[in-house]
C-alpha cells in the first residue's frame, strides 16, 4: 500500500517524478536522434562507414558499459552529486564537436564522453527515483520511461530541422543547448541518497563509544610506550598505591613509585611533564594520578573512535563487495540479463538502421524521420499500458518482458517485406511499442530478483553488459550489411535472437507458476475434504 504522505511531501514528490520524466525526454532523445546522425554522417563521411558505425553505436553501448561504475560512483556519493556532474558532462561532449569538423573529434567527444553522461543522468534518475518512494518505485519506473517514448518522438523531427537549419556541427551546438536542461532536474534529487548509512553508522559507533566508556568491562586497549600494561592494570596499581599511602603516610618510597607510573602514563599526550625535585605530600599524588587517569580515559576515548571509524569503513567495504558478489551469483540473475542483452542489442539496432533503410528504399531523409518519430507514439502507448499492467498487479514483470521481446523480434522479420511509407510507419509503430514494453519493463524485472539495496549495483551491472552487447552486435549487423548491400538478411539475423534467448526465462516462470497453482489447489481441496 503506497505510504501517505503531506501536502509538501506530495509536491516533492511530484518534482522527483517529474524530473526523472523530464531526465529520460532528454536523455533517450539524445539516443533517438543518433539514427538521423546516421544517414547525415554517411554523407559528410563516405569513405569512413567503419568509424561513422562506431560514431552511432558507441554512445548506448559507452552508456551501458560505464553504468557499472557509475552505480558505484552512486553509491559513494549520492544521486544529486552524480546527475550534476553528467549534465555537464552531457551537454559539453555534445557541443565540443561543433567547433571541429574532424570525425575523431566526434568519435572522442560525441559517440564516448555523451554516453558517460547518459549513463551518469540515467542512472542517477532511476536511482533517485527509487530512493525517494522505495517498493513503490516500480510504478513510477514505468510511468517515467514514457518520458523516453516522447524523447523518440520528438527529437528526431527537431533535429533533422536542426541539420537543415544549420547543418550537422549548428546542430550539435542547439542539442548542447537544449540537454543542458537536465542541470535543474538533477538538482532535485536528494544529497543523502546512498551514502547516509556510513555517516550514520559512524556516529553511532561514536556515541557508543562516549556512552559506553566507563561500563565496559572488558580492558582498554593497549598504548603508549609499555604495551604489556592496560590501563584497567594501571587503576589496580593506582589503587594499591592508594591503600599504601593510607597506611603510611610517612613514606614516601611509595610516592616515588607513583611518580614513576605517572610520567610514564603521561608520556600519551607527548608533551613534556616536569614535577618538582621536592617530594610530594599524599595530596599531590593523588593530584597527580588522577591527573594521569584523566589524561589516559581522554586518550583511549580518542583511539577508540578512530578505531570504530576505521572498523566501520572496512564494514562498508565488505558490504558493498558482499553485494557485487550477491548480484553476479544470482544465475536466474544471469540468466535474465544474457536474455536482456540480446533483446535490447536487437531493438537499438533495429531502431538505428530503419532511417537509413527507408532511404535505402527510396524515401527522403526528412520522410525517414517521419517514419521514425510517428511509429515512435508506439513507445507512449506501450510506456502507459505497462505502467497499468503493473500498477495494478495484472500480470508479472517477467511475462511482460518475454512476451514483449517473442513479439519484437517476429515483426522484426517483417522489415525486409515493406517499401512504401505507410506501411514502414505501421510496422514501426508496432516495433517500438514492443520496445516500449521491453524498456519499460525490464528495470522493474530487475527489482524482481533482488532487494531495494542492491539495485544500483544490479541495474549498473545490467547496463554495463547491454552497452557491451550493443557495441558487438550493432557493429557486427553494420559490417554485415553493408558486406550483403542490403538490410533484408541483417533484419532476419536480428528477429531470431530475442525469440530464441528468453524462452529459458518465459517457459521455467510459467511452469512454476502453474506448479505453485496447482499445489495451492490442491492443498485447499484436502482442507476441505478433512472438514
């Protein structure tokens, strides 16, 4: 049941939700507008398709492949931190290229830097999202991806016009103008998200220490010059000076003796100590040893909590390692995610080559936009029926996810039978409304297979490998295509991998699911024959 919360908590809320929106417009816009870049770089650069392939595919699998660390980087330093610094991360790698016509330039700076910055706004958004509303997150996961549904429909018609109002480097520049607006939206977010706890632990480890001081039984630790003595032996020979003196006041051999134990317990303060040459009455010693007491309880309370502080970053450390262990032996983990690596290679690439191949076709470039940016409303459509479908607990997340991926990669195979303008739309609108159920989908699968604790670390190390399989497979479809000279056998390629990689996940889920069914019927049908 979703937590009530105050009319001020509800409009933070309210701007946690909507700058996570607002995050994926941008962000995944950037990724959309990477298929018009396609077709304007194979013009501007056409003995270079090698580098112009890398150019496309580099910034969602440099995306992926850093998120690994950039889930760590969330964790050490919270979510405002890290959006922060991939704004304008983000905006500065899209618009250095603008002043250069070097395609290195763009390689370096447009296709590797721009994706650390996705990463950095992605992961952060989805992160920060997830702190503020907990298990309740997964409802606004899927109803915040429609925000890269609109980036898809929006950016690619606003950057073709862009191209033609100031060619491909002015284009660049009013991007950069544009994404720098996910600065605010990443000020939103909260500074103490995943790094609090360590602070939190350490303060206690301090006040444990203040308040527990003087009933502990165990001894103290063991420092100074003389590491054979505790201070808990030093009280008990304090003590026997005491009585000593009590029954002699007389002699003073024992007030030497002391004098002896208290320069060398004062030797913790390095500092030097100088006592008079006179002999002291009783008074002056005891003076001086509870002086010396003093000085050591201060010190060791000192040691002490650098101690705890030490023992606590070395706990930390242990419990993220502990997670990173947890996170890559989970095999229904594993398996899940060589399933997700296959799927969501094939839709990018799908998505990067369908401009390029409606030219191949006969289309214009701006027609080709069109075609993308229309079949693109498929995404919204799929954003809010998954939202649904999960807000109210209709059918599982992994159902979603596996059905999604079967039926994207059939209509897949459909490409290479299509050459008019409307009917590429039609398709395209069914692709990318799979797609939609596929990316809106797969975060809230993730939260399935681990607690809210682990899903930074999970959700980094799940983009990392997506990034590295849409490098490898979008390249390789690319090399493969223009070897053929043609789309049609790369499509086929593309469809077959997502049918054939989440069966291993859709057939066990339904066969335990109908196992648990059908123990569960008849465990009620044996209550009700006993009564």
């Amino acid at each position: 049941r979703t937590k009530k919360r105050s009319v001020p908590e509800t409009v933070v809320a309210a701007l946690v939700v909507f700058s996570v929106f607002v995050t994926n417009i941008l962000v995944f816009g950037f990724i959309a507008v990477l298929p018009i870049y396609f077709v304007e770089f194979k013009k501007v650069f056409p003995d270079l398709h090698n580098l112009v392939l890398l150019i496309i595919f580099l910034p969602p699998s440099v995306f992926g492949v850093v998120s690994f660390m950039t889930g760590i980087v969330l964790s050490k330093f919270g979510v405002r931190t890290t959006g922060i610094v991939g704004s304008l991360w983000f905006a500065i790698s899209i618009g250095v290229p603008s002043f250069s016509s070097s395609i290195y330039v763009l390689l370096g700076c447009f296709s590797i830097l721009s994706g650390i910055g996705c990463s950095a706004l992605s992961l952060s958004a989805n992160a920060g999202l997830a702190a503020y509303f907990g298990e309740d997150s997964r409802k606004f996961i899927a109803f915040a991806a429609v925000g890269k549904a609109l980036g898809y429909i929006i950016f690619p018609i606003l950057t073709n016009y862009f191209i033609e109002l100031m060619f491909w480097r002015g284009s660049l520049l009013l991007l950069a103008a544009t994404f720098i607006h996910t600065l605010p939206c990443a000020l939103m977010y909260s500074t103490d998200t995943y790094k609090i706890t360590g602070r939190e632990n350490l303060l206690v480890s301090e006040n444990n220490v203040q308040n527990d001081f003087y009933t502990s039984e165990e001894p103290f630790e063991r420092v100074g010059d003389d590491q054979n003595e505790t201070i808990s032996n030093k009280l008990e020979i304090s003590e026997e000076n005491n009585t000593s003196l009590n029954h002699n006041e007389e002699n003073y051999s024992n007030a030497k003796y002391i004098r002896g134990v208290v320069i060398k317990a004062l030797k913790y303060n390095n500092e030097p100590f100088v006592i008079n040459n006179t002999q002291p009455d009783k008074e002056d010693c005891l003076g001086i040893e509870e002086t010396a007491i003093n000085s050591i309880k201060s010190e060791d309370e000192e040691i002490d909590v650098r101690s705890d502080k030490f023992e606590t970053e070395e706990k930390s450390d242990s419990k993220f390692s502990a997670k990173i262990i947890t996170v890559l032996t989970n095999f229904n983990f594993l398996l899940f995610l060589f399933a997700l690596v296959i799927t969501y290679s094939s839709v990018i690439t799908t998505t990067a080559i369908v401009p390029d191949y409606c030219v191949q076709q006969g289309l214009s470039q701006a027609e080709s936009a069109r075609i993308f940016s229309v079949g693109s409303f498929g995404y919204v459509f799929a954003c809010f029926f998954s939202s649904w479908l999960i807000h109210k607990n209709i059918v599982p997340s992994r159902i979603i996810f596996s059905t999604a991926a079967t039926m994207s990669g059939l209509l897949i195979c459909v490409y290479p039978s299509l050459s008019t303008a409307i009917y590429l739309t039609l398709l395209t609108f069914a692709v990318m409304f799979t797609s939609g159920l596929i990316f809106s989908t797969y975060l809230v699968t993730i939260m399935d297979y681990f607690e809210i604790r682990y899903f930074s670390i999970s959700m980094g190390f799940g983009e990392t490998v997506i990034g590295i399989g849409i490098l490898t497979f979008g390249y390789l479809i690319g090399i493969f295509s223009e070897y053929m000279n043609t789309y049609e056998y790369s499509y086929y390629v593309i469809g077959i991998g997502p049918i054939i990689s989440v069966q291993p996940i859709l057939i066990p889920f339904l066969f335990s699911r109908l196992l648990t069914k059908h123990t569960l019927t008849y465990s009620v049908n044996n209550v009700d024959n006993k009564c």
